[in-house]
C-alpha cells in the first residue's frame, strides 16, 4: 500500500510551548487517520482520531487538522509538558478503519526542553 | 476497564525455530490485529481476525499465522524464524465498528539469534 510519512524526525520544544506535529500521506482513497502516542518500553497509546470527512477535531490538549487537498494531517499539544516526550505516530487507513490495518509512519521524536 | 495485555514481554529464540506469542484482548473489543515494530520504525500491519477467522493480512509470509479464541483473545504463531524476524510484536484489538481506533497492548519483544 502507499505510505504514511513525517516531515521531521525530531521536534524540540520549550516546556509550555505548543507542539505541531506534521504527517504527509500519498493514499487519496484514505479515510480514516489517526496520532499515537509511544513511550519507550510501551506500545502505541491512542491520541485522538479523525475521519476524512471533517477537517479538524479537538481532545484534551489536542488538536487534529487534515488538509485532504495536499493530504497534510498535524497533531497540535497545547502547552507542552515533560510527560509529552515520545514517539508521535499518524497512521491511515482506506477502508472505514477496517481488515486492511492501519499503514503507519516513521514516527516523530518530540523532546521536551525545561 | 482491562487493557490490552501481551505474554511474554520478551522472548529470545535461535534461528529456524517457531515461536507463539499471546494476546489478551481489552474487554468489550472482538477484533484483534497483530503489528511487527522494528527498531526505530513505525508499526507494520500482520493481519487481523474477527469472528475467529483472518480478516485482513498485511505483506508478511505464510510462516505468520495467528488465531482467535472465542473470548477473543489471540496468538501469533511464526514458523521457520530469520534474523530479520527481530522486532517488537504488537498486538491491538478493537470493536468491529468503523469508528473504533485500536488500542495496543505493550508487545512483546522477540530476539532471534
């Protein structure tokens, strides 16, 4: 299947900053996306999700906005604190979330600066 | 609530062996998929089985097979293990609606040697 990428493989931030994570996909028929979160030692933790037919969707802190024109998606953390470092991950899917998995990216490494 | 939880954590086997790993499903979920993470890239899809049978694969040899149980946990069997066979195996289950996002358990880790 076509692939899921990630602008940056780092992101640095100051503490209380907010953070934007960027996600690149090449799948127009995707319908369905989604943000992990992966703490080292840990599998993926579930961020917040958002189908192709809304353009942005907000959780706690959280903010996902999709772009279907240039197939752009970015997580927005409002007012980032040290338990936010981790690996950031957008996954996609073209089939309703169904029987043909979720394609992945590479993954974003956000750091927290003090 | 029950998380998804996963046996063992980590695992080390030689070459040309199989293995099978275990996967208990988050309760209230009847959908199960099994993801390979090698180090340092995302999560690549397996399969996924509901209603105890192989709904959906990925790009991965037949020597991956897997199971449901009727209370809908899993297992992952690989036959004939390589090198390159080294990863962490996730599994996640789910609900079978399509608004439903998978949730993970914390893999377990496989070395072949």
């Amino acid at each position: 299947g076509e692939s899921v990428g990630l602008h940056l493989p780092t992101l640095s931030v100051q503490e209380g900053d907010n953070s934007i994570i960027n996600c690149a996909y090449s799948n127009s028929a995707s319908d369905y996306f989604i943000w992990y979160k992966q703490e080292s030692g840990k599998g993926p933790q579930f961020i917040i999700d958002i189908r192709s037919n809304m353009d942005k969707r907000q959780g706690q802190r959280v903010t996902v906005l999709l772009n279907k024109t240039v197939k752009h998606l970015s997580l927005q953390i409002a007012a980032t604190q040290p338990g936010d470092s981790a690996v950031y991950f957008c996954a996609e899917n073209d089939r309703g979330g169904g029987a043909d998995g979720l394609t992945f990216g590479k993954g974003t490494h956000l750091i927290i600066q003090p | 609530e029950t998380g998804v939880t996963q046996s063992p954590t980590h695992l080390i086997k030689t070459r040309g062996q199989q293995v099978t790993l275990r996967c208990s499903s988050q309760s209230g979920h009847n959908t199960v998929s099994w993801y390979q993470q090698a180090l340092g890239q995302g999560p690549q899809f397996i399969f996924q089985y509901y209603r105890e049978e192989e709904n959906g694969r990925g790009n991965f040899p037949p020597r991956f097979s897997g199971l449901q149980f009727p209370n809908y946990s899993s297992e992952l069997n690989v036959n004939a293990l390589e090198l390159d066979d080294s990863a962490l195996y996730l599994c996640a289950s789910s609900f079978s609606g399509v608004n439903s996002p998978l949730h993970f358990g914390n893999g377990t880790r496989l070395t072949v040697t």
